[in-house]
C-alpha cells in the first residue's frame, strides 16, 4: 500500500481510476416507537454520517466494524437497495438509487447468510434463470459457467437440488450465481460465515483468483479477520456511521496495539515462559501455556526462540478476533477515546 | 413505458415458470393441492345451490342470474389471484430480508413479485367460475344483442384488472405496514364474495358505499343488471354498464401510484 492514508478515508489511489465514490453519504432513518396507547415517539437515527471514500477499479477492500456500524446500509445505498438521505454516491459512473436496473447488470452482490438460489430446483436452473434475466450472450454465460464452476469445483453438484447441497456448497453457488454476468465490482457479506475451513479456504483462493485475474473489484463485509488477511490489501473500519480507519490490515493492527495469541504445549509443567519484551504468558495450564505477542509482527522468530528453549510438544496461534481489534483501536486501553481524524496510521 | 412493461411481462414469465418447475418436483402434493383447491371453490357455489333449494329467487334474483354473478366475480377474481395471488408474500420478504435481493436484479420489482410464488393451481377458481359462467350465459334466458356479446368480456377483463389493482394496492400498503396481509385479504377474497349475491340483499346505505368508496360493484352489479335486462341497483344512468373498463384503468393507475409510493418509503427507510 503506497498510499498515504489519514484515516478518514480520503486517501488517494494513484494505481487505478476511481470506480466507487462515496462522497459525504448519510443516511438517517426515522424509527416510530408506539410509547403508549396512540402515542408514538419519532427517533431519527443516524446510521451513516458524512461517510466518504473511494474505491479504485481492482481493488479488493474490506469493510468491517461492530454490528449496527452501518456496514450494511452502505453496502445497501451501494447496490441501489436504499435511496441516501444525503451526500453523493456513484458506481463506476451510476447513481445507484436513480439507475437501479442498470447498476445490476454492472454488480454482483453475496449475502452469505441468504442465498438466492432455488431451493428446490437442481443448480443449474438458477444459473438458466440468471442467464436469460441478465440477457446474458450465450457464448459467453456458456464460457463463464465453465470456468466458474470448475474454480469453484461445483461440476458434480450442478443437477443437484439446491436444498441438498451443504452450506458451503451453497454459498459457492450463490457466487457462481453473482458472477456469470461479469460484474465489474462483486459486493460480499460475510461470504465466509459458518464455512469448514476447506471451504473457506476454496472460497478465499477463488476471490484471489477472481481479483488478480480479472480485475475485478471485491468489497466484503466480514467477521473472519482472516478473510481481510489472505485477501484484502486495503481495510476500511466503520463505527457509529463514521469510517474510522482506512488503510492497510497491519496498520489497524498497530494502531489497536492487537495481539494474537501463541497456544505451546510442553513436553512438562513449567514456569512461565520467559521471551522478554516480545511476548508474554497470560495463561498457564499444566503443560499448556498461553502466550500473547503483538499482532504486527511475525509468530516465526518467536516460536524459534521456544523450540530452541523449551521441551516443545506442539503450538498453533490464535488470530484476535475482529471485534477485539476493532475496539482495541477505537479504546485503546488506559487511553481516552480520540476523534478518529487524530488517529495516523503511516 | 411500453420499454419497462415489456422487461416486466419478459421477467413474469421467467419467474413464475421457475415456480412452476419447483411445484412439480412434488408432483403429488401439486396434484392434491389442484384437487383440492377445485373441491374448496366447488363448495362455494353449492352453498348457493343450497339456498336456492328453499327458495325460488334471492332478492328478485332467479339462480341462472346469481350463476352469472357468481361466474362474472369469480372467473375475473380467480385470474387475478392466479397472476397476483401471491403478492402478500410482500411482508415476508421484508420482514425477512429476502426483498432487497430482487432491487439488486436487473429486472422491475413489480414483476418479480408479482411472480412470486406463482401457483398453478389457482387455475381452479378460473375453471370453476368459468364453468359456472358458461352454465349462466345459457340457461339465465338472456335477451342477447351484439352490445350485450362484448360487453361480457369487456367486464371479465376489466374486472380482473380491478381485482389485480386491488393486489398491487394492497402490496404497496404492506411496504407501510408489513402485517397488512390480512387488511388486503378481507378487501380482495371479501370483495369476491360480496359480488356473488344480488345488491337487494344488502342495505342500500351499504350498496353506496361499495358502489362508490370500492369500484368492486363495476365488476358485477352495474354491468350485470343491463346484460340481464333488470333495473340497475342505484338509479344510476343507462351508460353506468360501459363504465368498467374505465374504472379498471383508473384504478390501476392508482395502484401504479400507491406501488411506486410505497417501493420509495422502503427506499428511503429500509423497513
């Protein structure tokens, strides 16, 4: 990442032209509360405030903060679902509310915990139905089908009925199904959520695959820190409606001072291992010790440094979890909460 | 305009074909449910046949005449239920999420639900009414003149076109008030019940109103009197028989308005 970032998501993006825009969004939603017999109460509430950044054509970014941070509703003004109370908002050059049929011939969208398939029907069909509804050439829905489901090796499953396919089964066909009629900028939402780990990882090698290969650009909500680190080289957090952060994964990591987690299984019960500044053990169980380090650095030199000292059984690390980061950067410990504009993350 | 009511009619047909492809991967319960449905729809003309097993007329009305009624109101309320029928699962998709995935296809949301969940088997109520209607035109002893041979059809259309306006206006209230469902039932399945019975059964005050407050009447009533050469229920003019297929269209712009109305609240609110 060689762009200087402020944290306020006015960060320039020499490397390609500018496919999303989001220029000072709102969105306020008035909430009726009944608060007695006839009596209602009008609330407005502001889910995203004065929001602005700009995504460029390739890019892969993601988008994460605590739920109600307004994740969703911008993903919703993005696709054209909801109409912005304020602000400016293009999608390589459409005003998603005004343009709505247009912009979904250009963008494909994957709610994880929904799917658009038909249930009862065999895979294909809704790959049909997608191809005569999009208008689709048929050479082309034809080569995009094949490439497609062989990526997401979903060959043997294709006349299978949608209700007998597994959840990860599931979810790669709901990306099939956004993908035939080539968008320019796929939009994920949790796309990794209640997924083995193989299919998680089949999953994050074809969103790889997709992006450099294609070029296509990829914004995904997530809950799996780990989706952000194989895949996205930009982050963006969102809190109380506001980007907070914006910039590289590594630097939300040092910004919240994260750490991950080093599990070490000894061959014996043994004092608390001693690694000086560069990590230390919060957690002492029989032959198990848990060891906290800084998220931005490597696990590598330190677990060498174990092996050579201890009696080493086996280890694994811990990722913290996207939440723990996240409130990490926005109250640091010990420290009051700043303005987010204060915040640097070069 | 023609543009998009082209792309709706082409996104209808795709959508309610997949319906249809999924309904027959149970070909049995479909096959229960038709019969079902013909059973339920049957019974509701014989509680008609069992009235006028006491008595000879119902408000003036011979049976052959309220078979007219009854086949007009009940094939024209029967095509609509089968092309809208299933507009009320509108408040579900809100409530559980699923609607915002039909604005981000390529196609008018309208259509997309309007096909919703398009089920062949309310094709019975079409061929019930239809029989009973075919059974009316012949035995009612109608006095037929080449006016009254168009206007026949002239009200099944326009009446199912005031029927589908009813859906979509429904619909649109659900956008509102997302338990709604019940409010257009009691509008729609009890408008069609209303129309099979003769307007003397019920109070004047009351004929008013619906003639007047619900364009329902123009279905049925109005029309039905000059085909059957009765005296209209109001002392409305002689032309008042023609005036169906304008009331289906104003209504049904109406119903285009309270759509887009209600497809904006959401827009802008997301609930």
């Amino acid at each position: 990442m060689s762009d200087t970032s402020d944290g306020t998501g006015r960060a320039s993006h020499p490397a390609g032209e500018v496919f999303i825009e989001v220029d000072e969004v709102e969105k306020v939603f008035e909430v009726r509360r009944k608060t007695g017999f006839l009596k209602r109460e009008r609330r407005q509430v502001r889910a995203v405030d004065a929001l602005s950044f700009t995504v460029a054509r390739g890019e892969m970014v993601g988008y994460i903060g605590p739920n109600g941070a307004g994740k969703s509703t911008t993903i919703k003004m993005l696709t054209g679902i909801l109409t912005p109370s304020g602000g400016r908002l293009r999608v390589a050059g459409i005003d998603p509310a005004r343009e709505r049929t247009r912009l979904a011939h250009r963008i494909g969208v994957v709610f994880g915990q929904r799917t658009t398939l038909w249930w009862d029907l065999p895979l294909i069909d809704s790959y049909r139905l997608t191809h005569r509804m999009y208008r689709i050439p048929d050479a082309r829905y034809r080569e995009n089908l094949d490439r497609l489901v062989e990526l997401l090796s979903l060959e043997s499953l294709l006349d299978v009925p949608v209700r007998q396919l597994s959840l990860g089964q599931r979810m790669r066909g709901d990306i099939v199904a956004a993908l035939l009629h080539d968008p320019d900028v796929l939009y994920l939402d949790e796309p990794t959520i209640g997924l083995d780990v193989i299919s998680k990882a089949k999953v994050r090698d074809f969103l790889r695959e997709l992006n450099t290969e294609r070029g296509t650009t990829v914004l995904l909500t997530t809950h799996d820190l780990q989706d952000i680190e194989q895949l996205c080289s930009r982050v963006m957090v969102i809190d109380h409606g506001r980007l907070v952060y914006d910039g590289p994964l590594a630097g939300l990591h040092e910004v919240g001072e994260s750490e991950r987690t080093l599990v070490v299984d000894l061959e014996r019960e043994l004092p608390p291992i001693d690694m000086g500044a560069s990590a230390r053990v919060v957690k002492v169980e029989g032959p198990r010790q848990w060891l906290a380090f800084p998220a931005s650095e490597s696990a590598a030199p330190l677990v060498a440094r174990i092996a050579a000292e201890y009696p080493l059984l086996d280890l694994s690390v811990r990722e913290p979890d996207i939440e723990t980061v996240i409130a990490a950067m926005l109250y640091p410990t010990g420290d009051t909460p700043r303005p987010p504009s204060e915040r640097t993350t070069a | 305009m023609g543009e998009r009511a082209r792309e709706g009619l082409r996104a209808y047909r795709l959508i309610a074909a997949m319906w249809m492809r999924s309904t027959m991967m149970y070909r049995t319960s479909f096959a229960l449910t038709m019969a079902g449905n013909l059973l339920v729809t049957g019974l509701d003309f014989a509680t008609i046949l069992l009235m006028f097993s006491r008595v000879d007329s119902l408000g003036g009305w011979s049976l052959p005449e309220v078979a007219f009624l009854y086949g007009l109101s009940a094939t024209a309320f029967g095509f609509a239920d089968l092309v809208l029928g299933s507009m009320d699962v509108l408040g579900t998709r809100i409530r559980d999420g699923s609607f915002d995935m039909l604005l981000v296809r390529p196609a008018p949301v309208l259509a997309q639900i309007g096909a919703d969940h398009f089920a062949l088997r309310r094709l019975g109520r079409v061929v019930q009414g239809a029989v009973v209607l075919g059974w009316a035109l012949v035995s009612a002893g109608i006095d037929w003149t080449p006016a009254k041979v168009l206007l026949v059809p002239l009200m099944l259309g326009a009446g199912a076109a005031i029927f589908c306006a009813l859906f979509v206006a429904g619909a649109a209230f659900q956008f509102l008030a997302q338990d709604a469902a019940e409010v257009q039932n009691s509008f729609t399945y009890g408008g069609t019940t209303l129309l099979q019975y003769p307007p003397t059964v019920f109070g004047k005050d009351f004929v008013r109103g619906v003639t007047f407050l619900l364009p329902l009447a123009f279905v049925n009533w109005v029309p039905a009197a000059y085909v059957l050469g009765r005296p209209y229920p109001l002392r409305l003019p002689a032309w008042a028989a023609w005036s169906p297929p304008l009331v289906a269209v104003v209504c049904c712009a109406l119903a285009g308005l309270a759509w887009r109305a209600g497809l904006r609240a959401y827009r802008s609110t997301g609930s």
